[in-house]
C-alpha cells in the first residue's frame, strides 16, 4: 500500500459511520473549507521562514484537507480522489501545448497569457462568464484579490500607463479619505479606505511586489518587534499602564535600533 493509498484509507475509517470519528462525521464541504484555507496560509508562512521541516508537515495538513473533501465527495457519489487527480492531469496537459504538445516552446511571459487564454476558454465552454475579470475567486482575501483584479483589467488595456500614475492615485484616495474623516461620514470613511487599499494593492502590483506577501512581512515583523519591547518592559519592571505615548514610542525606537544593530 502506497503512502497516498494509506492516506485515504485512514480518511475512508474516520468518516466510517459505525466506528468513526464523531467529529470528522460531522464535518461536511462548508465546515471543512475554512480549515482548508487556514492550511494553505501555513504552507505559504512555513515556505517565508524557509522551515523545509515545517513545511512538509503543512503539506501533509494541506494534503489531508484534500483527501477530506474527496472522501465527502465519494460518499455523496459525486466524485473521487481517483477523480480529481485525473481531472488536474488533464487540465496541465491540456494548459501547456508546448510541452505535451506539439506547440513550439514559450518564454515565462508567453506562458503567463496563454495560461489566461487556456482558462477563459475553459470557462466559456462550461458556460460560465468569460469577462476580463470573470475566475477571480471571491473567496480570496481581499488584498490579493484587489491585486488580481487589477492585473485582469491591466490586460484589457485599463490601467495607468506607469507606476508614477498609481502613485499619484494613491495620493487622490488619501485625500477623499481627509474629506470625508472631516465631513465625519462615516460610509463615506469606510469606502474611502477601500479604495486606498484597492490604489496600494494596484501600486504594489506595478512595483512587482505580492501585495499579500509584503503585507505578511510586515506583520511578522511589527510582531517581532513587538514581542522585544514586551521583553524590554519585563527587564525593566514597567507595566504599560504606567507608560505615556511619548515613553512607548522611545522604547519602540529602541527596539528598533537593536535589532538595526544586529543586523
């Protein structure tokens, strides 16, 4: 028996409905997907620490929701795991002419758009929309999305020419933010911030930059740094409450120097 047959063997027992896990029979394709989710966002955080050990554990986690859903999908009669690697099988053969085919061989670039050629025809021949911005996932947290969005209408032709272009957007948002936080509309407010996040997600795409990604940096980083002033505060037995802004800004410049220092 295979790794993989193991796998959907152990699977196949949990959902058991006789000697089962009580849990896993509860389960069903709604209150899965979120733990599918959760388990690609650890892969993409266990492959930004370069943590190869950690990374084949989320793998495996990632692997595992997989054969979850395939599993519920067998029981339902609807497909298999047999079934959904055949499926992907196709569809990368079908994508990539030049290798499997006898289409001649393609730059990176030209992969790129004739990837997005492959899908909108795809989608079309299933019936389903084929517009510039029809296949970007809802389900996508917003940031990425935002980015996505902007690379499909960029592909049409509708984006600012350079990047000093989105950067002057940025700019414009930023302004309609002051005048509704002035106006003190709050719908006003809400949407204005929208918008600026949607001009920085569109200012990082013309930068080359993932905007998810660098976002995820720096996250790691504020909670780093956050975690040392924490330690700073212990050494010097002071609680925040007894801090002004002015002392936690200094303490956080500090920090900031240290870890300048070490690098």
């Amino acid at each position: 028996m295979s790794a993989l047959e193991k796998l959907l063997d152990i699977m196949a027992q949990l959902r058991d409905p006789d000697d089962g896990c009580p849990w896993d029979l509860q389960q069903d394709f709604h209150s899965i997907a979120p733990y599918t989710i959760e388990e690609a966002y650890e892969v993409a955080d266990a492959i930004d620490r370069e943590d190869m050990a950690d990374l084949q554990e989320e793998l495996g986690d990632l692997l595992l929701q997989v054969v979850f859903h395939a599993q519920m999908a067998r029981e339902s009669g609807a497909f298999d795991f047999d079934a959904i690697a055949q499926a992907i099988s196709d569809k990368m053969i079908r994508r990539h002419p030049h290798v499997f085919g006898n289409e001649p061989a393609r730059s990176a670039a030209a992969q790129q758009g004739a990837w997005e050629g492959h899908k909108k025809s795809e989608r079309a021949a299933k019936g389903r929309d084929s517009g510039a911005l029809a296949g970007v996932s809802i389900a996508l947290p917003a940031l990425l999305r935002a980015s996505k969005l902007g690379k499909r209408a960029a592909g049409v032709g509708f984006d600012w020419p350079d990047t000093d272009g989105v950067r002057t957007k940025v700019d414009e948002e930023l302004a309609e933010l002051d005048v509704a936080r002035r106006n003190g509309d709050d719908a006003g407010i809400r949407e204005e911030v929208g918008d600026l996040l949607f001009a920085v997600a569109n200012l990082a795409r013309h930068l080359g930059i993932d905007p998810e990604e660098s976002l995820r940096a720096s996250n790691r980083k504020f909670t780093d740094r956050f975690a040392a002033l924490e330690l700073r505060l212990v050494d010097q037995n002071r609680a925040w409450d007894t801090l002004s802004l002015e002392e936690m800004e200094a303490e956080w410049q500090a920090v900031k120097a240290a870890e300048r220092h070490r690098s």
